[in-house]
C-alpha cells in the first residue's frame, strides 16, 4: 500500500490528477485562442483512462463515479472525434471546446467528492457528502466551470489542422 492506496488506485489516482492538471492548462489555453496540442493530447488520453478504470474497482451498486464515468466517456467520444478526426473545423471547434471543458469538469466534480470523503477537515463537515458545505462548493465549482466554458467555447479559434 502505497498512502493507504493500493497500486491500483494510486495509479487511477496519478491518471486523475495528471487529467486535472493537463486538462486546467488545455482549457486556459483554449480561452487564450492557443492549440496546445500536447497538453490536450495528454488530458484526453488521462481523462479517458481515469474514466475506464474506475469501472474496475470492486463494484458495490451504481454509485455516482460510475454515472460521472459513463458521462465522462459520451462526452469524450464527442471530443476525441472532434479534435483528431474533423480537425476542430467549423462546428467542431465549438464541440470540442465544450466537450472537453465538460469531462474536466467530471474529474473536478469527482476530486472534489473524494477530497470531502478522504481529508478529515472536509469529511468533518459533510460527513455524509450531502451537507451545505459540499453543496455549496461543487455549486460554486460548477458556475466556475460554466463560465469557463462558455470563455472557452467563444475565445476558442486556432488555426484548423488538415490531415496530412
């Protein structure tokens, strides 16, 4: 066990964070007009892998993680398409600013979940994870996110790609 987490989970864990992480950059990046082709490269392939192997932990009912998993993957088969396969033009550059910017917000939605469940000063104040102070910060973090999208779906015009 490695901080009380098996393997496993520290590596779903490690995928998560590096999502989050490469998945802030790619969406600033996008409300700044840039491509940022590998940081964006690097968040779809983290997000889709964090996605996937949620649903190989021990399966105890349909829990919101699974739910948020199986979001995550629709949107996610809007973005990757989007990106790789039409090559952000027309309508796509919209599709994909959107996409992206939601299964980020996913992962956020969930660490935030986590953070409230694991860290013993959050969990204290919402122990059951329905509390007002979990309520009140995933609200908050979802109008931030809306906003963010909304920035990133209007600012978001790079140059289009052609396959070569």
């Amino acid at each position: 066990m490695i901080f009380g987490m098996t393997p496993y989970t520290l590596f779903h864990v490690l995928l998560s964070l590096i999502g989050i992480f490469t998945g802030l950059i790619a969406l600033f990046g996008m409300i700044a007009g840039k491509r940022l082709d590998t940081w964006n490269g690097v968040f779809l392939v983290t997000t889709a892998l964090t996605s996937i192997t949620g649903f190989f932990f021990p399966f105890h009912g349909l829990t919101p993680g699974y739910i948020l998993g199986v979001l995550s993957l629709i949107v996610l088969a809007v973005a990757f398409p989007a990106r790789y396969t039409k090559h952000l033009a027309g309508r796509w550059r919209r599709a994909y600013a959107i996409t992206a910017s939601i299964a980020l917000y996913f992962n956020v939605f969930v660490l935030i979940a986590q953070l409230f469940m694991k860290v013993p000063a959050l969990h204290v104040l919402a122990p059951k994870g329905s509390e007002p102070p979990f309520l009140i910060s995933q609200v908050v973090v979802m109008a931030v996110f809306i906003v963010l999208t909304i920035a990133a779906a209007i600012k978001f015009h790079p140059d289009v790609v052609h396959a070569s």
